[in-house]
C-alpha cells in the first residue's frame, strides 16, 4: 500500500507578517503553499515550521530525511540583512541540502538555497518586479529540465520581489530567465542535496497575489507602479475578479494575460513537476513507496 507523501512547508516570514498576511487573506502563505501541494496531491500531509522564530521546534537531520520533500515559502525579509530570524533559515537549509530529502523553494526561498550554498543575493538594480514575471524563458539548460516540463518556452508567472540571487552557487544550473532578473528558476546541488526553485510564485492565486499588492499599496505609488491608492486598489481588484472568474476575457487581455497564469494546474505546474519528479521519484529510491 503506498504511503501519503509527507511534506515539510518552511515559512520564510516572521510571526508580525504571517499573522497581518493571514489577517488580510485567511491563511499564512505556509497554509496556502499546503493548499496547493494538497490540490496537486490530495492524500499529502503537510507539517509547517515556523523557522525564522526563535526557539521554533525545528527538525533535526533525522526529522528532516523523514519526510518525502521539502518546501520553502517567499518572505517579506532580505536575505542580506543577515538577522537572526534569517540565519536560523540559512542554517535550516544546509540541514536540508545535507539531510538529501528533495526541497523546492519559490522566490526567498530561492534565495534562502542560494545563499546556503554559498551564492548571494542583493537588491535587483532594475528595480522591483511586481505582479507578474514577464517573458519567462527557458535556458538551453532549461529545455529538457523536468521542473519546466508541460510549461511553453516563454511564459509569464505571479511574482513580487526586489532581492535577486546576483552570484551563483558552485553547482547550480540556471533554467528560466527573463530580462529583469537572469536567475528566474534554478537547479543547486550542495552537500549531497538537490534543490529546485523559482524567483516567481507559482503558488499564489491571483486572489492571493491581490491581497499582496493592497498591502503594499504604498510601496507601489512610491516606487511608480501607480499614481494613486485608487488605482492599486483597482488592479487588485480586476485580479481578484480574475480568480474568481478566468473566463473574464476582458481583464486577461487588459492585463495581459493567459492560461500559463489563468488556470490553476499550468499555473502550479513547477511545483506539480517537483512532487511527480523529485518527491515520487525519490521516495520510490529511497524504498518508501
């Protein structure tokens, strides 16, 4: 009889942002992130750690290969701050590249990989990319990689960040760029381990994207994505509309959009790839189907 695949979902943010982000949404990302490996994989169970709080009961090595994958949330934190709420996430990562249990990480959590592997991550002097990560490109490297399988060569995907990873790890693959930030999904391999990540968030519902951006409303009138509250308010508006209704031909083409990002599978499909590719694969191999 086969075993549910039991999962670890990694919270990137601190308890102040996972509980303003719940309040405005419903959920912590971690809760959401779990929604969507039990939409791909109903039987899953997900265990989530809080691992940027102090005194968190994270696991050890022996907890950590206990579980069939691993997977990173995004943060509202900058990895180059170097905080004890950030290094307590760095040293959870080198434990689970050692522990060898396949992990996924989408945007910090990226970062998070990099960064324990010896890569950095700074500021992207281009600027915040905000809403969705357009003209995503497969590498050459990129063509044949699993993680990408079923996605076009170019596609577009939810995403809000500022930080990017600038130096690579030694044994990393970068698999989609895009021409605001060259590492968009990336392969690294440290310390036996193998992790798979996306600066973007293949995770997020437009619904969720929406309630981001609303948060962030003054960020995005200062930083030039809006002149007024009015007009952030009406954006994230015609995403929440578009959750709810993806035949809303209207809004996809004002805001240029399509079924990459519309429909929930191909939308999640990095993530997907990772559980049919990475997570079945290995716990087959490591004899625990």
């Amino acid at each position: 009889m086969q075993m549910a695949l039991r999962f670890l979902v990694v919270e990137g943010n601190t308890r102040g942002a996972r509980e303003a982000h719940r309040a405005a949404y419903g959920q912590m990302l971690s809760e959401s992130y779990a929604q969507v490996i039990h939409e791909a994989e109903p039987e899953a169970v997900c265990d989530i750690a809080f691992a940027a709080d102090e005194g968190a009961n994270l696991p050890d090595r022996a907890g950590l290969e206990s579980y069939d994958g691993i997977v990173l949330t995004g943060s509202h934190l900058s990895i180059y701050d170097r905080t004890p709420e950030i290094m307590r996430q760095i040293d959870l990562m080198r434990a689970i590249y050692a522990s060898r249990t396949p992990s996924f990480g989408s945007c910090w959590g990226l970062q998070v990989a990099a960064v324990a592997a010896d890569g950095d991550v700074q500021k992207n002097p281009l600027g915040r990319e905000v809403g969705f990560a357009r003209r995503l490109r497969r590498t050459e490297a990129g063509r044949g990689h699993p993680m990408l399988e079923g996605r076009p060569e170019v596609y577009d995907a939810p995403a809000i960040h500022l930080d990017m990873v600038t130096t690579l790890p030694k044994d990393a693959t970068v698999i989609a760029t895009n021409p605001v930030s060259e590492v968009q999904a990336a392969e690294i391999r440290q310390d036996g381990g193998m992790f798979w990540g996306v600066q973007y968030h293949p995770e997020f519902s437009l619904a969720e994207l929406a309630v981001i951006i609303r948060q962030r409303t003054e960020l995005m009138i200062r930083e030039g994505f809006c002149r007024t509250a009015e007009e952030v308010h009406a954006y994230a508006d015609d995403l929440t509309t578009l959750d709810r209704e993806p035949s809303r031909f209207d809004l996809a083409w004002r805001h240029g959009v399509d079924a990459e990002v519309l429909d929930t599978t191909r939308r999640t499909r990095e993530i997907r790839n990772f559980i049919e590719h990475r997570v079945k694969v290995e716990k087959s191999a490591r004899g625990r189907g």
